[in-house]
C-alpha cells in the first residue's frame, strides 16, 4: 500500500493531510477476516451486539474532541462537526433500542397447511460494505453501518477520499472494543478502492452521486449483489396561494442554506405562486443576506466553505448559465475566494426557468432559485420535472390543501408546511423515487431489516403427503 493520496483542506485550500489509498491485495484479506469473525459476532445474538454497540458509543465519547476537530478539519465547520458527532451517537443509541425488537421472530402456522409451522430466519448478509460522500462524512459512513451491525453483519466503510481525516479517531475508537474491532472496519482510498471493495462484499450502501451510483450498480449487478443507492436530488419546494410567507422563507431558507447547501435534500428550487411572488422574493432575500459566512472562525457565522474544490466549478457555472439567460441574482450569487477556501453568500435568483441548468442539475450550493406560476398544476408539472425524487416541500394555507399537491410530487419524502423534515425525523420509511436512489427504505424499519435476507423454515407437525395425495391436497395443480 505504497500509493497515498493528498487531501485538501477547504478553509486554507493546501493540501495538508494524506492517506493510504486501500487496493484488493489489503482488502481481500481484510475481509476474509472479517467473515469469520461475523459467525461469531451473528451467534452471539442482539443483546451482545447492543452492548457492543454501547460500548462503542462510551469510547466515542473518550475521543470526542479528537473526532470532532477532524471532522471540522476535513468539512471546514465546526457547529455542524459536533452536530454530525452526536446525531451518529444518538442514532447508535436509538438503533439498539429498537434492533431487539425488529429481530423478533415468531412461528406462525401456514394457512394452507395448518399442520406446518412457518419459522422465520432472519439471515444478514455477511459482509456489508458501506461507501460514503464528503457532505456529511462521518453521519453517511455510519447511518447504514449501524443498523447493519445490530442486524449481525460486519461491515466495511470506506469513506470519501475529500474528507478522511475524521476516520483516523474513530478507527483509534473502535480499536478499544475488541468485540467491534472484529467486525467493524474504515479503509481509505478514492473510487478504485470503492470499487475493489464492491468485489469482496455481499451488498453494499453507496451514498453519493448518480453517476457514481450507476458504476456501484453496474458492478453489483455483476455479481448478484444488492446495491441499495442514496443519490443526489433537486428538491422543489411549492408556495401554494394563501401561504404564510414568513413562515415559508424562514423553513426553505434553512432547508436551502443549512451546511452551505451541501446536502442531498437541500432544497434546490422554489416554486411562488404569482399571487405572492413579489412578497415571497423580497422576504427570502432580506432573510437570506442576514446569514453570515462562517469566515474566519469556523466557530462563528453559518455558512461554511465548499467542501469540494470541483462543487465551486459547478456553482459557477450553474449561476453564469443562468444569469447569461436572464435571471436575476437578489442577493449573493459568486463564488468568493477567502484565504485559499472557496465560500458562496446566500443566494437568492429571480426569473429563472426550466432552460437554466441551476433549476435541472443538482448544483449543491446554497442557491435559491424562485420561479413564478400562476397555476397549482402547472407548480406541480414544474415540480415533478426532474430526473431526481428524493424530497420536496409544500406550502399552503391550510394542511389538506398542502397535502394533496404533495400526495401528487414525485418524491420519497414531502414536508408539509415545513421543509427538510427527513433531517430531523428518522422514523418514516420512504423511497427514493427516480434517480435519486434505488432499495428500500433508509429511514424506518426497513433501515434495518434491509439487510437482512428472510428464510422460512416450514416446520412439518402433521403427516407428509404421498405422491398419490398430491392432487386432492391441492398441491398439485
Ligand atoms: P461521489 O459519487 O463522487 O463519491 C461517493 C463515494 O463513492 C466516495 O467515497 C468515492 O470515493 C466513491 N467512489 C467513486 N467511484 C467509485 C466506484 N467506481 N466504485 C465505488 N465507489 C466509488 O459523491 P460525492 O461527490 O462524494 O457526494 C456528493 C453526492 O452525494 C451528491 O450527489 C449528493 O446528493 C449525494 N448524497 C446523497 C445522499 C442521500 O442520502 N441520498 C446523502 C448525501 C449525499
């Protein structure tokens, strides 16, 4: 493992930390290790594993600051870091909770043959490997390694090669429970590390681009295993007449902006009707340019720097595509560079349209771009224009109105007179519609149980039945 890659920092933008980049030759191994020890880790049962997993939570707390100052190191934010370390803390905790119960299994007698008990095994897949982006590092690493773990696999995470520093104390965290270390790894490396990981595993969670999603699938599908995809998006928001504007620019403002716009259900369109659209623009942008960059303390202000020095390429370009076809900028609208960082203001765009890649293409910036209708279903027809159906939000004057446009929205998720509600409520299970991923759902149960293969063992109490029974059993058809 001769082979290192350097890392960029995105406040200061040298390239100041370097890793290992993993290939087969360190991997294969490694996960042969890791198979047997998930027999064990299986048969030990859920009680272990959560105790296991509490175990873990104590030793990330005893390096608490070293984790997150690496985080905020690799992100450039420093509220968003600890924010990010304690939802992972809180999510392993609330998982243990609820895995007992979800691995709960009961006979039941069949139907057709009330003689056979239906027994149900639910049976992991051996070995997960978990492949994360750079927007939230360490929270994507760990939202399906944990459930995965409880459900009794033992699991591999390879983290974004933009933001690895995080991975260095918490894999110092998971050295000091021998029962994990067994069963829980981090590797780093770029996307050919990714890959040699997909040919050692038996499913894999990739969260990141679509691109990159369709390469994961392609090669999962080559090996028959399942590849459950979290993508990207371009989530709508629609203003339906009689809205409360203030409450309205208030939620998408946060659900637009919150972590500089870097996030997958980041709000990224905004539909007004004309009834209030002068109303609507003007509030945003007042309530917009009230939000300070987080410059230069990272411990002050909001809006952070671009994590990924490529992702202000493209904000530029979406905002000079759109400007160039006739968009207004309200307020923000350039990519400033600040001491080496790359750092966007809120930005709210008027007159913009569906010809602008800004209103089509995930941008991932905290952009705002708000377009006029003057019909609900022509809101909706612009809505449901993507290739994306991860989330939305919708606004109206009073909650059954609200809810039926977003019964009509293509997407797994849809606040209801609020926004980027699937960033606090993790309990809902929802898909991911279009490109926007493919599997069940992440959220919920099913966070868990997705990982999990069913076998039914038919348990036979009665007498057998003999060929020449067959046809008067009605087995035989
Ligand atoms: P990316 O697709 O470039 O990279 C994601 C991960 O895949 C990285 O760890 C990378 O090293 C790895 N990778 C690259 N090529 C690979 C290959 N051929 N095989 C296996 N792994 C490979 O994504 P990114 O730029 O890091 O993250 C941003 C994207 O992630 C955005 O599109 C965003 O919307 C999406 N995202 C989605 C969710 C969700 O839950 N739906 C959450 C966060 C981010």
């Amino acid at each position: 493992m001769s082979e290192r890659l350097a890392v960029r920092n995105p406040r200061s933008g040298a390239a100041d930390y370097e890793i290992p980049r993993f290939g087969s030759a360190e991997i294969a191994p490694l996960a042969e290790r890791m198979r047997t020890a998930q027999k064990k880790w299986l048969a030990a049962g859920v009680t272990h594993r959560v105790s296991v997993l509490q175990d873990f939570v104590a030793a990330l707390h005893r390096h608490q600051q070293d984790i997150i100052a690496a985080l905020s190191a690799d992100t450039g934010r420093h509220r968003l870091a600890q924010g990010e370390f304690f939802g992972v803390v809180g999510a392993i905790e609330r998982w243990c909770q609820q895995a007992p119960v979800l691995l709960e299994t009961k006979d039941t007698p069949s139907m057709a043959m009330p003689d056979v008990m239906i027994g149900q095994q639910l049976d992991p897949f051996p070995l997960l490997g978990a492949i994360s982006p750079w927007n939230f590092p360490m929270l994507l690493s760990f939202i399906d390694a944990t459930p995965a773990l409880l459900a009794g696999s033992a699991v591999i995470i390879k983290p974004s090669e933009v933001t690895p520093r995080f991975a260095a104390p918490i894999v110092e965290a998971i050295a000091s429970v021998p029962a994990l270390n067994e069963v829980l790894a981090i590797i780093s490396g770029d996307g050919a590390t990714g890959a040699a990981l997909i040919d050692v595993v038996d499913a894999v969670a990739f969260t990141g681009s679509v691109a990159t999603g369709k390469k994961v699938a392609v090669a999962a599908a080559q090996r028959l295993i399942p590849a459950f995809l979290e993508l990207g998006g371009k989530d709508p928001a629609i203003v339906l007449p009689g809205s409360d504007i203030d409450r309205a620019t208030t939620a998408i403002l946060r659900a637009s902006v919150a972590a500089t716009g870097q996030a997958c259900q980041s709000l990224e369109r905004v539909y007004v009707h004309d009834s209030q659209y002068d109303d609507f623009v003007t509030t945003l942008t007042a309530k917009a340019e009230a939000v300070p960059l987080s410059f230069p303390d990272p411990h002050e202000g909001t809006i952070g720097p671009l994590i990924f020095a490529r992702q202000a390429e493209i904000i530029a370009a979406h905002l000079a595509d759109a400007v160039a076809k006739g968009a207004t900028v309200r307020c923000g609208g350039e990519v400033q560079q600040l001491d080496g960082g790359c750092y966007v203001e809120p930005t709210v765009l008027s007159h913009v349209d569906h010809s602008m890649t800004v209103m089509t293409e995930e941008t991932f910036g905290p952009i705002m771009p708000v377009m006029r209708y003057s019909e609900v279903d022509e809101a909706v027809t612009l809505a449901n224009d993507s290739i994306y159906g991860l989330s939305a939000a919708v606004f109206g004057q009073d909650m059954a109105t609200a809810r039926d446009v977003a019964h009509r929205l293509n997407a797994g998720g849809v606040s209801v007179n609020d926004a980027g509600m699937t960033t606090m409520i993790f309990e809902a299970e929802k898909s991911a519609y279009g490109a926007s991923g493919l599997g069940a759902s992440r959220m919920g149960a099913s966070g868990l149980l997705r990982f999990l293969r069913r076998k039914a063992l038919y348990q036979n109490h009665g007498a057998t039945v003999a060929i020449d029974s067959m046809r008067e059993t009605g087995i035989e058809q």
